[in-house]
C-alpha cells in the first residue's frame, strides 16, 4: 500500500485533489492509524495498468476500516505493520 504523498507524482494529480477524491469515494483507501493508504491494485487500476472490473464484492472486515470509519484496531495495526514490513524485506528494502 502506498501513502498519499507517494501517489501523488505517479497519479499526476495535486495532493489535495487526490484527498478529496479518497473522500468522496473515487479512490478507495485504507486509514491506518492516521495514515491514509492507497492499495497497490487502485493504484495499478488508476494508472491502467489492471482492467476496471467495477466495484466488485466489499473488501473483508479484517481488512483495515474504509476513510470515516474510525480508527483500526491495534491488532489490525500490527497486523499492516508486519505484512508491510515482509513486504518491503521481500523487496530488498528492509528498515
């Protein structure tokens, strides 16, 4: 999952453009914590790099609360956390 900042250039929108968007249902997002991030298969579906198949069936519970949904749980946190820290290892860029 990407941060806002870091879709920015990619998408070619301005920062505040992107928010609004992730606000009014255009682009779906995660909010983690007070970090709002943008899955990998949006970012491909905006860049048109994977076909829009629509909306498709909702995402599972587990998987973090959509923008306004209040703030995730402290496992689902850590959860995100180590599933991105695996990823980032898997990648070669460990912290």
């Amino acid at each position: 999952m990407g941060k806002v900042p870091e879709a920015v250039p990619l998408l070619r929108v301005g920062r505040n453009q992107l928010y609004a968007a992730i606000n009014a249902g255009e682009i779906k997002a995660i909010r983690i914590g007070r970090s709002i991030r943008i899955p990998r298969s949006e970012l491909a579906r905006l860049l048109g790099l994977e076909p829009d198949q629509g909306a498709g069936p909702a995402p599972p519970k587990d998987e973090g609360r959509p923008i306004g949904g209040g703030r995730p749980t402290r496992e689902r946190e850590r959860a995100d956390h180590k599933a991105s820290v695996a990823d980032a290892r898997e990648r070669g860029q460990a912290s």
